[in-house]
C-alpha cells in the first residue's frame, strides 16, 4: 500500500491559538487528499476534500475559516486549525487518494489536545 | 441514503473463533466497499474491498461476502487471534476516486 505520514503525531495547544497539521503522501504524487475528524471510540468523519492546486471542497457544517486547507503540492496538504477551542480537540487523520489500486491510504494521525 | 449501517458496535470472539462483521447500504450508486482495520492512535489500514460484480473475496484470513440484492456486506476473519483486537470499519464509494462513507465501526475483541 502507500505511504503517508502526518506530522505532528501530537500536539498540545492553548485555546486560541492556531495548529499546523502536515499530511504527506511518501511514495506517490496524490492530486486529492482528504482530512477526517474522529472523536474517541467513533468513527471517521470527512472534514473536506484537498486538491492540489485548487480550493479545498468542505463537508456541510464544516468552517472552512476554522479549518484551512492547502494543498501546494502532490505529496503535501496542510489543516490549520485556527484559534482553537477545547472542543476541537480531537484526532485529526489525512488520506491520500491514488497509490496502488487507485484507493484512499490513511495517515497514522494526529493527537490535538487544546487546553 | 448516503448512510452506511454497522453492525455489532461490539464483539468478543475466543481465539480460533471466526467473527463476522456486517454492513448495509442503501444508495445504489455506491460500487467500491473496503473494509479497514484501526489499532488505537493509528489510522485505518486498509484491510481487504470489494467490488458488486463477485459475491466473495478472500485475501488470507480475511474474506467479504457481498450480497447485491439485499444491498449488504460483510467481513469474517477466520482463525482469530489476539493481534486482530482492533476496531473495523466498513466503508462504500461511488468508485475507488469518490469520498468514502463510512461504518459506524466494530470493536473487535479477541480472547485467549
């Protein structure tokens, strides 16, 4: 399968600042990657759809002026979470879309603990 | 229709014993179903996917069954150990490039 890597693993924040979360497809250029939100023992919830090159598509209900989305280039996007609150606190996971089979290839995720 | 139904939220199998995980749909445009595995603080690996035109796939352990016409699928992992304890997804697209929906999940517990 492909390779993606999220960076930071975990972090811990204060309210009201803003956190950088890098997702990268290791192994193949992924014109279109995903961010999903999952709150503990649920499941995945997809946030939005990157794409390289272009305006990130959001899920209803999501901010886009809360979650900023960039996609600069085939192997990397980036999620801000802009002055976050506690109840953004949550594990944020990024896939990529290609690879082999053509399927989505998730990153181990990060750990966002705002205080 | 977008829903993907999950089901049981929780299992606990002995070891050796072949747990079956089951998932419905109802949008029947949905023609991509891949089933992932999550150990906690991991993400999801990909597990084994399907797609409607076979009724069965095997890969090792792991096989689905796929019933078009009642619009269900399912996962069974023969032989379980310990090492499969893990949460699993069920998840189904329009296609491998379209966004997934995904499975309310399954917590899997394998005993010795």
């Amino acid at each position: 399968g492909a390779v993606v890597s999220q960076h930071p693993s975990r972090v811990i924040c204060k309210s009201g600042t803003s956190v950088k979360i890098e997702c990268r497809s290791l192994d193949f250029q992924a014109t279109t990657m995903f961010w999903y939100r999952q709150f503990p023992k649920k499941s995945l919830m997809l946030m939005a759809t990157s794409n390289e090159g272009s305006k990130a598509t959001y899920e209803q209900g999501v901010e886009k002026d809360k979650f900023l989305i960039n996609h600069a280039s085939l192997t990397l996007s980036t999620l801000t979470v802009t002055s976050a609150h506690p109840e953004d606190s949550s594990f944020y996971i990024c896939s990529t879309l290609g690879g082999p089979g053509g399927t989505q290839y998730f990153g181990p995720g990060t750990r966002l603990l705002v205080l | 229709q977008q829903q993907v139904k999950q089901s049981p939220q929780s299992l606990i199998v002995q070891k050796g014993g072949i747990p079956i995980i089951n998932c419905a749909y109802e949008n029947t445009a949905f023609d991509y179903f891949p089933w992932y595995q999550q150990f906690p603080g991991k993400g999801p690996a990909l597990l084994i996917a399907i797609r409607p035109d076979v009724s069965e796939k095997k890969e090792g352990r792991f096989t689905i069954s796929f019933n078009k016409s009642a619009k269900q699928f399912s996962l069974h992992i023969m032989d379980s150990q310990p090492g499969d304890s893990a949460t699993y997804f069920c998840a189904a697209s329009s296609g491998t490039a379209s966004k997934l929906t995904f499975g309310t999940g399954t917590r899997l517990q394998v005993t010795l």
